[in-house]
C-alpha cells in the first residue's frame, strides 16, 4: 500500500517505528567503536608490557569481529525458523548477557563477552534494516532506510566521546582507570533494555510481510492502519 488521496501515511509512527530498530544499529556502532579508547587504560591498570597490551587488542577485536560475521552469516537461516522481531528481541537478551560477562575484570571471560556481544550485534544488523524495510512504504524508503547508516555511525561517535572523559595520562588508582570501562559497555545494557521496551510497546507486530505470509490478516489490518490514516 503507498500514499492514495483516500490514504495518509503516518510519519510519526514510522519515526516511533525507525527509533525502536534503529537502536540496533546504534548498538552495533557503538560495539565496534568501544575498546579503542581503554586499551591505555587496561595496559596500566594491568601493568600491561606492549606485547601483552598488543596480545588481547588483538584478541578482543578479532573476537568482536568474528562474532559479528557469525551472526550476520547465521540469520538467513534463523529467518527461515522465527520471525524478525522475535529474532531481534532474541539478539537484544544475547546483548545483556555478553556486556554482563565483559563486566567481570578476567581478560579470557571479557573475551568470550565480545563474541557473543558480536554475535549478537551481527544478526541486528541483519533483522533491523529488514523489519523497517517491510514497515516503510516504497515512497518513503530511501530516507528512513539511510538511518541505518547514520545510527551506526551515531554509535560510533558516541563511543568516541565517551573516549575524551579519559584524562590523557590517568593514574593507575583514578576512577578513569579502575571502573569507568564498566560504565561505558554497561552503557549497552541500558540501550538493549530500551529496544525491548520499545518492542513490547511501540513496535509491538511482526512485519505486514510475514504477517501476510502467516495468513493473519487481522493483524495486518491493524498494523496497516497504524501506517496509514483515512484522509
């Protein structure tokens, strides 16, 4: 369906519906922008030598990366079991329990928390540009979709201020070196938090395309009429 004379479309819940997937892709951003900015700060409060600082850089972007393929590669196959939203909402408590673990201070558990924390970003950014590509009607495509680009660019920058809070030579005892690295992953938590408060409320439908597919056309009604209001 796309804009008639007899037919609105409803802007402002296709912007309520681009903010709760969108928060995804911020996820994902900030993700991948979230450890360049501590690894001073672990190499001192680690009493970390340049070879072992380089060690678990490497080791901690390459588990970030490599969870970040696995779950992008393995979502054409979970589509193909579970709807989008129950696949996102699904990613969203994998995002909990992955920033919990690279909360607790033990290098090799922090490891395994960012492949799952890629893990589960990955497949986001796979179902989030889907389900809003199924809500968006064809008109309005191009500037809701480039939202996905910009919110993880968003995420992106975000974590980077985060980065200029970090005094340029901490010491090793100050709360930019000991504690601060929990608030700011923590910070996804309260982010992944929101997204599933969002789903439950705002984006509380699977897309009309698998609805159709499923044959619930009640459901599609009503999710069609959020979309477009009678002039």
């Amino acid at each position: 369906m796309t804009n008639t004379p007899e037919n609105k479309t409803n802007i402002g819940i296709l912007v309520a519906f681009t903010i709760s997937t969108m928060i995804g892709m911020f996820n994902f951003g900030f993700s991948v922008a979230s450890w360049n900015m501590f690894q001073t700060p672990f190499k001192i409060r680690l009493d970390w030598d340049e070879e072992e600082t380089t060690k678990w850089s490497v080791a901690l972007t390459t588990f970030l990366i490599f969870g970040l393929m696995t779950g992008s590669f393995t979502s054409g196959c979970l589509m193909s079991k579970w709807s989008k939203w129950t696949l996102l909402m699904t990613m969203n408590f994998i995002l909990i329990l992955s920033v919990g673990l690279t909360l607790i201070d033990k290098m090799e558990i922090i490891t395994a928390g960012k492949f799952l924390c890629g893990y589960a970003v990955g497949g986001m950014s796979v179902y989030c540009p889907m389900i809003l590509n199924e809500l968006v009607p064809i008109e309005l495509k191009g500037p809701f979709l480039s939202m996905t680009q910009v919110s993880m660019g968003f995420g992106i920058f975000t974590a980077s201020l985060f980065g200029l809070a970090i005094p340029e030579n901490p010491a090793k005892d100050s709360f930019y070196v000991q504690e601060y690295w929990r608030w700011v992953w923590g910070f996804q938590i309260f982010l992944a938090l929101v997204q599933v408060a969002l789903l439950l409320t705002v984006l509380d439908s699977e897309t009309p395309v698998e609805l159709k597919a499923r044959g619930d056309y009640i459901k599609l009604t009503e999710l069609m009429k959020r979309i477009y209001t009678k002039n």
